[in-house]
C-alpha cells in the first residue's frame, strides 16, 4: 500500500493525528457501513482517545479541506463520520479480522511513525538553528531600537 495515499488521508483534529472512517473503508476495502457496524459491535475497545464522532463544525472543515485537496470530488458520507487515532487504527485491525486489515493497518502505522519522525526531526532542526537566528534578530533589533525604548 502507498504510504503517500495514507499520509493523505491523515488529518490534524482536536491536537490528535486521525484518519476518518469512509477513508478508512476505503484503504481495507470494505464498505462505511461494514466499518463502523464492526466497531459499534466492539464499541468497549474504543474508548474516547482511539474514536470520536466529529461534530458538525469540524466535519465542515475538513470536508472543505478535502475537495479542495481532490480539487472538487468527494462523496461524502450522511452522517458525522468518526474519527480513529493511531490507537484506533490499531484496534481496528483486531474487530475487522482478516489478513486485508492486519496488512493495511501495518501499513498505516508505519504513515504514522513516518510523520512523527518527520516532525521530531523538524523540532530538532529548528532547536539547532533557532538560538543563532533568535540572537541576529535580537542584535538586528537592539541596534536600530531608538535610545531609551527597551
């Protein structure tokens, strides 16, 4: 599975990495419908931090960011679609149970792990080269300040 089709459909929401669940069906190739009766049906093994239900507001965010992102195409579901964490995901791979699931959710951990590490390595970067830019901005400043204005 590509990584680049996954990394895409990962979203930022509530301060959490998520996936949502039409995207989701999509990758283990069942229906919406058949993704979340399996869930519903195994609802104890996604507490709050691994699933949530979007609500209005945010399901229109997103909804815009995604045609804008496929320029205009979305079939998009009725109803407020859930939203899984990495830890969802993870879960989901147990409650649907066939070797389709378990390969994709391998898949999509690693997209995951693949951002995360990006980003660690972005802070790093900028740990590395912020004193340095921080201290010219600092001295660009401090000389073109008027006296007394500090």
């Amino acid at each position: 599975m590509e990584i680049e089709i996954i990394k895409n459909s990962i979203h930022e929401l509530r301060g959490k990495r998520i996936i949502l669940d039409f995207e989701l069906a999509k990758l283990y190739e069942v229906e919406t419908r058949v993704l979340k009766q399996a869930v519903r049906r195994n609802i104890e093994r996604f507490p709050e931090d691994f699933l949530f239900t979007l609500t209005l507001d945010e399901w229109n965010a997103i909804r815009s960011q995604i045609v804008m992102f496929n320029k205009g195409k979305g079939n998009f579901p009725k109803y407020l679609p859930f939203a899984f964490t990495e830890q969802g995901v993870a879960m989901l791979s147990a409650v649907l149970n066939s070797t389709r699931a378990v390969h994709t959710s391998i898949s999509i951990m690693r997209a995951f792990v693949m951002m995360r590490q990006w980003a660690i390595t972005l802070i790093a970067d900028f740990d590395t080269h912020a004193p340095a830019y921080y201290s010219a901005c600092f001295n660009s400043w401090w000389t073109e300040c008027p006296e007394g204005v500090y």
